[in-house]
C-alpha cells in the first residue's frame, strides 16, 4: 500500500497492543473507477463495493471498533446521470432488504444520517425498519450517510438553533460548539478519530466537516473502494496508531 500522506515506514505496530481509534469515518470511493478498468458499467462497481461494505462493516465491528460511519451517497450526488442514480436506489433497496434478513444476527446498532426524506417513501420505510429492528444491539454503531453533505448538516443546525432563539428558549451568547454538536446528526458520538479514504482523491468531499476537525486523515492512493480489503484497514489503523495527535497542544 502507498498513500500520499504518509511513507510506509519500518516501524513495526503490535496490533495487540495498538490504540485504536473510537471512532472511523470511511469514503468508500472509487467504484466507478473499478468498473471502468475492467470495461464494465459504473453500476457494476457500486454492487462490488456494496457487497466489500458488508464484508468491511462486519471486520470492524469484530476487531472493536466503536463507531463506524460510512459515506454512502452524498448531497451531490444527485448530479450524476440518471442511470447511475437508478442503480444505486436499486441497490440502497437490496441492501436494505438483506440488512433486514442477516443484520438480525450481527451484534451491529445501525443508524441512517443525511436528509433521508429524499429518497422514496419504500426505502425510507426500510431505512427506519433497519434502524428499529438494530436500536438495542450492543456491539458497534454503524452509521450509513446517505444524502449526507457535512455543510447541509450545519445548516440543519443552524436552523434548529434560530428557531429556539426565536422562540426564546435559547439567548445567543449560549451558542456554542457543544451545542452545535449538539444539533448534528453525531449529536450522541464521539468526533471520528480516523478517516479513510481510498482511490487517489485527497479531499473530504463534504464528509463530516464540523466532527473532522481533529480527525487523523488515511488517504490511500493505489487501492479502489471495491478491493479495500481487511488488510488495508488494519494499515490504516496501524498508521493511525503511530500518529501523535496534540488537538492544538504541546
Ligand atoms: C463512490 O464511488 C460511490 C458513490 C459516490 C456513490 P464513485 O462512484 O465516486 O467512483 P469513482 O470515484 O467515480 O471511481
Ligand atoms: C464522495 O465521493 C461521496 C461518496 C463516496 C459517497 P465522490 O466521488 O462523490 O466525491 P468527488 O466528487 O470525487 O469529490
Ligand atoms: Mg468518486
């Protein structure tokens, strides 16, 4: 693996003994990509990596990680022509249908983040039967964003926020970040420690904005959402096990 960020250094990391991050925030890009260089439609790379998402959700939550958000479709995405949007509504609903079937078993607690009254009345219907049949597991919390954009959420706040000052419940001089925190869909977790992103982009792409301001971010340049395997993840860990964070500090 090579990453632009960080040169992969001989420092060996004990896995068993290594800090690991509370909470991971994952860009799972490059699918299209993937597709492409195999001469196969983008819709084919989107079902690869949804298939690469369960496996990697699962791996998570049985080496202990606490918290895992993915981003799944963003604000923007929308963008994208018609066709690719179809298939990936296509596939939420698949997934969403065996989430139903096999999530039972996992010990994962599952929770949608984003405005998800954009998507039709059947997969908002699933969304919340996901998120009811999964609210009392005890093991790790998986948030998927779909039609998630960081700066919408702040906006969603900041709205919340005005609307209690206007009713006079909140005075202006009270706002402040906790509050803020407060208001965004993470209201109730820690700030991700770790983000990933692999496919070669080096930016956040609108992926939790106000939560990342201190996370350790991975960006890994020669793998593709779709082939991210375990062992990608756990260098990813391992290079944020050698970070040393200082949040503004000495
Ligand atoms: C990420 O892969 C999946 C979504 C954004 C839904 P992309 O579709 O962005 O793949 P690339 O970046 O075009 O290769
Ligand atoms: C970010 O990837 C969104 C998801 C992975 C869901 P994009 O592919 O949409 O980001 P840009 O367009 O390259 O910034
Ligand atoms: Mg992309």
């Amino acid at each position: 693996m090579s990453a632009v960020f960080f040169k992969k250094s001989e420092t060996k990391i004990d896995r068993s003994q290594r800090i690991l991050p509370r909470h991971v925030g994952i860009i799972m890009d490059g699918n299209g990509r993937w597709a492409k260089k195999r001469g196969m439609p983008r819709q084919a790379g989107h079902q690869v990596g949804a298939a690469n998402f369960k496996k990697i959700t699962r791996y998570c939550n049985s080496i202990g990680i606490k918290h895992l958000t993915v981003y799944a479709f963003s604000t923007e995405n929308w963008k994208r022509p018609k066709e690719e949007i179809n298939a990936l509504m296509d596939l939420f609903y698949d997934y969403l249908i065996e989430a139903l079937r096999d999530f039972s078993e996992e010990n994962i607690r599952t929770v949608f983040i984003g405005d998800v009254t954009a998507f039709s009345p059947k997969l908002q219907e699933l969304i919340r039967e996901t998120e009811a049949i999964s609210a009392d597991k005890t093991g790790m919390r998986l948030n998927i964003a779909m039609n998630y954009g960081g700066r919408d959420e702040i906006v969603k706040a900041v709205r919340e926020i005005s609307a209690d000052v206007a009713e006079g419940k909140l005075r202006p001089e009270e706002i402040d970040g906790a509050l803020i925190s407060r208001h965004l869909y993470t209201f109730d977790q820690p700030d991700p420690d770790l983000i990933i992103r692999p496919s070669g982009e080096y930016r956040t792409s609108n992926f939790l904005l106000w939560q990342s301001a201190y996370a350790e971010y991975v960006f890994m340049d020669d793998i593709l959402w779709p082939d991210f395997s375990t062992e990608n993840l756990e260098e990813a860990l391992d290079e944020y096990a050698k970070r040393n964070r200082r949040f503004g500090g000495v």
